[in-house]
C-alpha cells in the first residue's frame, strides 16, 4: 500500500501507509478524497483539485465515533475523528462498518504503544527498576519557593514520583522518594481561598516536604496511604556518608601523581555540591534539576563520586525496592556449583594483586560473593571478565551489597550487551570510535596507524 499513497500524502508524512479509505469529506457539501491511515497519522487528499489536503496526527484524537443518518438531513452515516482543535466528518465509506473498525482499531493500537513507550520513557528517566510497575499518574504541579513546575505525579509499589513535562530530559524536575521514607502527608489550602488544596508529603528525619497540586487529590491520598502501609521496611540511608574513602581506596591511589591545585579544585567542587544538596536535599529523594546535570558533567570529588553514581544510575532505587534481594539470593544458591563460579575463582587472585586488601580474606570473600550473587541473578551473563576489576573499584568507595546493585545497573540498564560472551557492544563502539578518530582526530590516528595499536580485536 505504500507505493500506493498519493503524492500529497508523501509530501507531508515520511511513513508506511497502513489503510487506504474513498470516502468523502463532509463541511457544508461533500468533498470526495481518499483517506490514509499510517503509523502516526491520518491523511485526507482532496480529489477535486481544490487542494484541500490535511493530515491529522494520531496524538491529537481523543475519540473516535460513528454516527448514524443525520434526521431530516441528505448526511449519510459518518465517522467522525475529534480533536482539540476541531472535528472532522467523513462519510460515503463502501462499508461504513469495516470502515469505522478498521480506522478505530488503528487509532487504539497507537494508544496502546503510545502508552507503553510513555511508561518506558519516564521509567528511563527516573532510573527506576525495569521490574517496578507504574500503577497510577496523575497530572499535577509542583511548587517550590524557586516556582511551580508543570508534570506527572507517578504512583509505583515501592515510590511517589514526580517527573516534569519537558521535551529535554536533561532539563527536567524529577525526583524518586520512598514510601518507607515518607512520615506523613497531608491537604492543605491554598493561601488564595480559592478551594484549591495542596498534598503535602513531608519525610522522615528531616524537615523536607514536597507540595503539589492535582485534581484527583482524594484518589491519590489513598493510593498513596496504600502503599506507605505496605512499604513497612525502613530506608536505613538518609543521607551520604563520605567516611567511605578508606585506607583501600588511598592504597589503591598510592603512586598517581597530581597538580598542587588538584585538592582545592576538589574542595571547591564539594561545596558546590554541599550547596546542591542544601537546597534540593540529599540521597534517593533528592530533587535532579539541569544543575545536577551541570555540576556532574563538571566534576564529581572523589567523596562524593560512588554515592553520585549509585543515585544517577538508579542502584539506590534497586537497592531500595528489593532490600532483602542480595542476602537472600546468597542463601538460597548457598552450596550450588556452576562455570561461572570456576572462572570467578580464577580470576580473584589476579585482581590486584598488590592491594593487601583486595588480596586479603575479607577482601576475596566480598568479592566473591558480590560476583556470585550476580551470576545467580543473570545465569545467562554469569561472569564476564573484567566484572571482577568493576566490582572492586567499586569496593573502595561503597558497602558491599550497594556494589552489587551498582554492578546490576551497570550490566543490565547502562551497558547492556557489554558483559557478553561474544562482547558485541564493546567491538562495535571501538570501531566506531576508530571512525571517528579518523575523520576529527586525523594525527593521532594516523599515530596510533605508525605504531600499530588496536582498538577493537575480532
């Protein structure tokens, strides 16, 4: 049918037609035209020469109907598409039935991907676990002394959600908090005496509280005292806790070399962050604005870098939804023997082999089972190498099973495909950036040519 779409159609909508109708449009006369229905849009071409062509895009429906015979009226039965900016008759099908099913059914399975990629996209954003259903959204607003702020208030098991409405996602208000950590919520007044309440969700151990605006606020107070009640285990994490840079992680740095103003741009880079945190608060349910995004691109102090990434990446969401997850899968893979398990135990004496912590018992029994935890989770990754360096890093920095979660991440929502048998990701990005040095870098690849250096091995 593709080939089939009139040259208006092409013009105006770069995309595969999936159904043609000969209908007439119906204003004050009939206009006879074809209709075509495709992935994204619905397009009418004027057959009379008129050029009265259009093209509706299928976000903009929010109801298609089919009317009978209008009463004392030459107007056959018609089916009408409505949108926000007006409504359009068309009439004269062959068969005004399949007609009207077959431009319906169309229309829906859009809503349905629509729906699914919206869900998709915004659990994306707010880096939450693939495994965490969004069981309600609300349209509200959310006020703060610096303004208000159009978006999605989004109920899951486990967290109340805000998302701001924005095309650049970078730019965006969002936050994720807790249930377990919320203490109490409640409906305010406006200071306008204009009937309009606020929800006031207010945490525990801190004077923090989030204010929004919503029409269905009755719904959503119930909904959400569903769920604090359900989430009964407690968040042990209310804030960062920059003790983490031990003694392991300063062996590990011992004989890096650098600048004399290295330790005041770190300093300064701390209390830009400190300042952050004063304002839009601290651990999970911290509110990510364009200055997060701004001040990390910048610069992360090795203090606060692990603590960042487990926040950016979405570990602490992982951590916090399944807070048993990692000490029962030990238990319950206690004894078992697989491959994966060999070839962790080959590679932990040749992790760092000159860190006395790394090569100590306490050390290999961590890394062992942080690395054994996962391969039960993804028997189909199991061990990769180089997990075992990943895991490590990370265990200077933070609490065992805060590593696990980070490792999880990484694998499994940042770099997927990257921890494979057959590295797939990897090859393919060490190609591409073997292009790229060639058409903007032209002396250090012609460099890197003289001396023979690869960056991807087949």
């Amino acid at each position: 049918r593709s080939s089939a779409a009139s040259d208006v159609y092409k013009r105006q909508v770069y995309e595969r037609v999936l159904e043609t109708f000969v209908c007439s449009l119906w204003k004050t006369f009939f206009l006879p035209g074809t209709l075509y229905v495709s992935d994204n849009h619905v397009c009418f071409e004027d057959l009379t020469g008129v050029s009265n062509n259009f093209t509706i895009p299928m976000r903009e429906i929010f109801e298609i109907k089919k009317n009978p015979p209008a009463a004392f009226s030459l107007v056959p039965a018609s089916v009408q598409i409505c949108t926000a900016k007006g409504d359009y008759w068309f009439t004269s099908f062959s068969n005004i039935d399949e007609s009207f099913s077959g431009i319906e059914k169309f229309w829906k399975m859009k809503q349905i991907v629509t729906s699914a990629l919206k869900v998709k996209t915004s659990r994306e954003s707010l880096r939450l676990p693939v495994d965490e259903p969004i069981i309600k959204e609300y349209q509200a607003t959310f006020y703060r002394k610096i303004g208000s702020f159009e978006g999605v208030m989004l109920i899951t098991n486990n967290f109340l959600c805000f998302l701001e409405n924005r095309k650049v996602s970078v730019f965006r208000h969002k936050f994720v908090v807790p249930f377990a950590l919320i203490d109490e919520f409640s409906r305010s007044p406006s200071i306008n005496h204009d009937n309009t309440y606020f929800l006031i969700v207010r945490l525990k151990g801190t004077e923090k509280s989030f204010a929004f605006m919503l029409k269905d606020l009755e719904t959503a107070m119930k909904e959400i005292a569903e769920r604090k009640q359900a989430a009964s285990k407690p968040v042990s994490l209310l804030s960062w806790d920059v003790s983490c840079i031990t003694e392991h992680f300063q062996e590990y740095m011992t004989g890096y070399v650098f600048s004399a103003s290295f330790p005041v741009r770190q300093e300064e880079t701390r209390k830009r962050f400190e300042k952050y945190f004063e304002t839009n608060g601290e651990f999970i349910s911290m509110i990510h604005t364009k200055d997060l995004t701004s001040l990390c691109r910048l610069d992360i102090p090795w203090k606060l870098s692990a603590h960042m990434w487990s926040y950016c990446s979405g570990a602490l969401a992982h951590k916090v939804s399944k807070p048993d997850y990692y000490s029962s899968i030990l238990q319950q893979n206690e004894g078992r023997e697989s491959l994966a398990l060999r070839e962790i135990e080959k590679d932990l004496p040749r992790t760092f082999p000159n860190h006395s912590f790394v090569q100590s018992e306490e050390g290999l029994s961590i890394m062992r089972r942080i690395l054994t935890a996962y391969s039960w989770r993804n028997p189909t990754v199991g061990y990769c190498q180089s997990m075992n360096y990943v895991c490590t890093f990370f265990l200077f920095l933070l609490p065992e099973e805060q590593v696990f979660w980070l490792l999880c991440t990484i694998c499994e929502d940042l770099l997927p495909n990257y921890y494979s048998h057959d590295m797939v990701e990897p090859r393919v990005d060490a190609m591409a950036l073997e292009k790229l040095l060639e058409m903007h870098l032209p002396e250090v690849w012609q460099k890197k040519k003289k001396k023979k250096k690869v960056l991807c091995v087949d």
